[in-house]
C-alpha cells in the first residue's frame, strides 16, 4: 500500500512562516484585552445596578410614605366634614330626646351625609353603636359592621366592598359637655378617577402597583375593585423595603405602610426590571461593545491563525487519511519549529504503521488458513468418529451378537443332552451363563444403538431425539417434556447427526452437573429457522460475557454447530437452570436436499 502525499494549499503569510508557534503564541494575548474590558464592563454594570437598586429602593420608601399620607389627610378632610354635622344641636337633640321634631331635623342632616357625592350611607349610633337613624342605602352596609371600642383610636373603618365597589366609613362621636352620647358613622365608596391616576403614574413611575387593604389582611383593593393580594412579609418590615416573586413569576420590590388615625395599610411595588432598567440599558449597550470587540479579535485572530493553522490542517487530513486505512505523507515546509518537527516524526510513524499493518495483515491470513484447516479438520475427524461408531455398532451387532448368540445356543443344546440324573446342579450354572449371556447381548445391542445414534440412520432426527429421552429418563430417572409440531423434518444427514449429538450432549451435560429435576426439550420451525432449545431447572452457573464459557462439553457443542452451519447460544445463571438453544436455518438446507 503506497504512500498519498497531501498537496499543500498555497503559502501566504511568508512573514509568519518562520516563526515557532512559541513566538506566535503572545500575539493572542491581545484577545485577553477583550476579557479586561469585559471584567471592567461587568464590574460597572453591577455597580450601577447597585446605585440604582439603593436609589429606587429610597424612591419607593418616599413614595409609600406620601401616598399613606395622603390617605391620612383625605380621611382627616372628611373627618372635618362630618364633624361639623356631628357637631350641630339636631344631632344632640336627637340623641337626648328623640322625638319628632329632633328626628325630621336630625335626619335632614344625615341626608346632607348620606345620599350625595360619593356618601352612600349615614347613622346615628347610641354608645353602644347602636343605630338609632340613619339616611340612605343600606344595600351598601358591610356585614357584619366594624365597631368602634372604647380604646379605639381610629376614625375610619376597615375598608371592604360591594359590587365590585370599594367603601370605608368615618366614625364621629357625638359630645355633650364634654360626654361622649352617641356617634354619626358615614359610609362613602372610593372614587378614583382619570386624572387621579395619571397623576399617580407619573408620579410612582410605570408599572407600580399600588394596593390599600386593611391591617388584618381581611380585604385588599387597587382603588378600582377588590383584589386577591395578601401582604407578603410580616409587621416587623414596615417602612422598610423587601424584594419577592408573586405568583405569576415576576420579581417585585415592595414597601408597606400603616395610614395613620385608620386600621389601613398601603402597599406600594415596583418591577424589579423596571428599577434597574437603567442599568439594563447599560448592560445592551455593553453587549454591544463586546460584540464589537469579539469581532474585532475574531478577525484579528483569523489574520494571525491563519498561517499557523495551515500545517496543522495538514496534519489533520493526513490523520483522517490514516484512520480511514490508508497511508498519508504530509510535506515539512518548516524543519525548524514545532510544526516541522511533528510533520517529521508523522511521517515517520506512517512509514512504521505501514510495514506493521503489512506483518499484521500476514499474521492474520496465516491465522486465518490455520483457523480454516483446523476447522476442516475437525469437520473430518468428526465425519471418521461417526462413521467409526456405525463401523463398530455393526461388527459388534453382526459379529459379537451372533457370537454370544450361536453361544447361548449351543449351551441351551448341552442342557438338552446331559443325562437325567445330573441335570440338577449342572443346570442350575447353565442357566445362570444363559442369564450372564442374555445381559451381555443387551448390552451389545444397547451400545450399538447409541453407536449408531439410535433410530437417526431408520425413522429420523424426531424419533431419534424421543428414543434418546426414553433411554435418558429410564437411566436417570429425570423426566423430560419433549414438544415438537412436526411428524418428521427433511434435513441432510450430516445436519440430523449434528443436532442429534448436541441434544444428547445437553442431556448429557444436565445429568452429570445440573441436579435438575425437570428437563424440556422444544424443536420449532419458525421463519425458516430450524430451533433446538434445551432447558432444565438445575443449579445453573456463571457464564462469562455473551454466555462464553470454557466447558469442553459445550465448547463441543458448539463446534458441532458452526460445523453444519448453525448458532448456538447460552443463557444460565446461578439457581435459575440453564438454557440452550441452537438455530439453524432450513431454508439453506431444503435447498441443498432438493
């Protein structure tokens, strides 16, 4: 096999082409420029985020603050409001006398009150909040009612809903001379409106969130409708900042406060992506400069490598010519570097691979020859064995069984003559030979059987096969279940012997080391594949991979098979039994008999 020289591509570069890959080596080190500025670009970036995150964080606390208070000065408003009618002589009259003329007038009050603006709802309540009148709607009355105790020092109620619709009530008490007598409650529904919430945009920033409930967690609302939130960290948090994930994934950054004078709180959040969104876009602009830079190095890299990488392709190619069978010799343009250098000691090591393969590849046909003569051999001793044992079964029942039988005759006709009187002790030793002789012509003619491999040569592999269990299971006593789905299978002599030893082997195998108890014996036809399968329930044994294992019995058998053309295969484990199986295929064989 000769050698394929590799055409070199053209020379560029001539400058570069004497220089070791050692001295090449540092022009790469102004890619690591790449990484400094992409260190410094990252370490920016985080600082950035960091100031931003301190400055929204700082933002969001202000604002949360504002917004509390701008609920305690609405409420405070409205307190004004409602105390001023909770101040007038009616309502006192009312609670000190209640007759007509304070109710008509106490109950035009709670009209001013109860029905007009966004007010729903008016009532006078006794100290016991008790209602004692009221004007208005009482659809909008939440239930049950919050009350007042004695100790409480909130002028609102908590807030809850109806319809979709979000209210809250002021609590006044009423005083005389200093006493407190009753109180006037008002119920009013939250109205947001338009500008209200442009306003809050542009003041809290886009995507906030802005949430009013009470402190119990009872009840949450966006100001438009009621919603499904519950603050997510504890009292202990309050006017502080905290960072969370709701359910839908996003990542928030929250504070909470406690309105003041009412049992509410406000929640305020932000998307974490919107408070460093400043630093995001320093971060684009910074993936951009990366970019520019990687591209800039690739090219810079492409330049210089180009000239290095040309005889390492080379070597490459003539690699892959190697691994594909055949020989490469690469040209050494540079016999002072590393490259040529290794081009050298590549050409050297496919010239030895060369002349190894060629000792190899005659190695190999010589094992090949032998392996085919020994295989022939052994096809042909094995033929002479055969063809011995039918020699010696027939001499032995031709020749030795007339022997022992014209024997027996004879000593049956001396039994016939010898006189009367000494007939007694001399015929008793005459029978007991005609015993020993009639054993001995049952042994002849049962080791002529088995020479002979029983009915095969007369009636055939599957009488052959239950003959032998018959003999096996008279010997032995190990009962065998023999299954097979057709009277008789047309097969070349050399195949029936063959399949025919190997199953008397097995059962051989089974009896001397198996201790089995159960032997099943399945001859099928499936697909033109002739199966011999042998399997019993013994101790079993440990094979070795792909069921290999060095017992001359089964190694036996196994020649037995490769010799007609068969495969036979092993499977056993330790306490599982052991099966054997040999597949030989009939299409080849009804062929060959036809």
């Amino acid at each position: 096999m000769g050698l394929m020289p590799i055409h070199s591509q053209k020379k560029s570069w001539i400058s570069f082409k004497n220089l070791s890959l050692q001295k090449r080596l540092p022009l790469f080190v102004c890619l690591l420029l790449i990484g400094v500025v992409s260190c410094f670009s990252i370490i920016s970036y985080l600082s950035i985020k960091n100031l931003e995150l301190r400055a929204g964080r700082q933002r969001l606390l202000s604002l949360t603050l504002q917004v509390a208070n701008m609920f305690s000065e609405s409420i405070h408003e409205d307190y004004k409001n409602t105390a001023q009618i909770a101040a007038a002589a009616p309502i006192s009259d009312f609670i000190h006398y209640r007759d007509e003329a304070a109710k008509k007038k106490a109950l035009d009050l709670l009209r001013q009150i109860g029905s007009g603006g966004t007010s729903m709802f008016a009532e006078i309540l006794d100290t016991g909040h008790h209602p004692l009148l009221s004007a208005g709607n009482p659809l909008y009355l939440p239930t049950p009612r919050y009350h007042h105790s004695r100790e409480d020092s909130t002028i609102a109620g908590r807030v809850y809903s109806f319809h979709d619709s979000v209210f809250y009530s002021i609590t006044i008490p009423v005083l005389e001379s200093g006493i407190r007598t009753g109180y006037v409650r008002r119920y009013r529904f939250v109205k947001i409106t338009s500008k209200m919430i442009a306003q809050f945009s542009k003041l809290a920033g886009q995507g906030a969130k802005l949430y009013v409930g009470n402190r119990n967690d009872s009840f949450y609302t966006d100001l438009f409708k009621p919603v499904h939130y519950r603050l997510p960290v504890n009292e202990s948090l309050v006017g502080k900042s905290y960072n969370y994930t709701d359910d839908g994934g996003t990542d928030l950054i929250g504070a909470f406060r406690f309105v003041p004078d009412t049992p509410w709180l406000v929640s305020l959040e932000f998307p974490y992506n919107v408070v460093v969104q400043g630093s995001s876009r320093f971060l684009f602009w910074l993936v951009l400069l990366g970019t520019f830079l990687v591209a800039v190095g690739l090219v810079v890299a492409w330049i210089i490598s180009k000239n290095l990488i040309r005889p390492l392709n080379q070597l490459t190619n003539a690699v892959d010519t190697l691994s594909s069978g055949e020989f490469a010799e690469v040209p050494v343009s540079r016999r002072e570097d590393e490259v040529g250098r290794l081009a050298r000691s590549f050409n050297e090591m496919s010239l030895n691979l060369r002349d190894a393969r060629s000792k190899m590849e005659e190695k190999i046909s010589e094992a090949e020859y032998l392996n085919i003569q020994l295989r022939k051999l052994t096809a042909h001793l094995q033929n002479i064995r055969e063809e011995e044992r039918k020699l010696i079964a027939r001499e032995m029942h031709d020749e030795l069984g007339q022997l022992l039988t014209g024997f027996k005759m004879d000593i049956q006709l001396l039994k016939n003559q010898l006189p009367a009187y000494d007939r007694g002790r001399v015929a008793e030793h005459i029978q007991s030979m005609t015993g020993l002789i009639d054993d001995a012509i049952r042994f002849v003619r049962r080791l002529s059987s088995q020479l002979r491999e029983g009915p095969l040569e007369d009636l055939g592999l599957i009488a052959a096969i239950q003959w032998y269990i018959k003999e096996f299971t008279r010997r032995y006593n190990i009962p065998v279940t023999f299954n097979c789905s057709h009277a008789e299978l047309k097969l070349l002599p050399a195949v029936k012997t063959g399949l025919f030893r190997i199953c008397q082997e097995s059962l051989t195998n089974i009896a001397r080391h198996s201790h089995a108890t159960q032997v099943q014996i399945d001859l099928e036809v499936n697909n033109d594949e002739l199966s011999l399968t042998v399997t019993d329930n013994g101790k079993g044994f440990t094979t070795g991979a792909h069921g290999n294992t060095d017992s001359l019995g089964l190694l036996g058998m196994n020649e037995r098979a490769l010799m007609i053309g068969a495969t036979l295969s092993l499977r056993s484990a330790v306490g599982k039994g052991t099966t054997i199986k040999v597949a030989f295929p009939i299409g080849k064989e009804q062929e060959a008999s036809s």
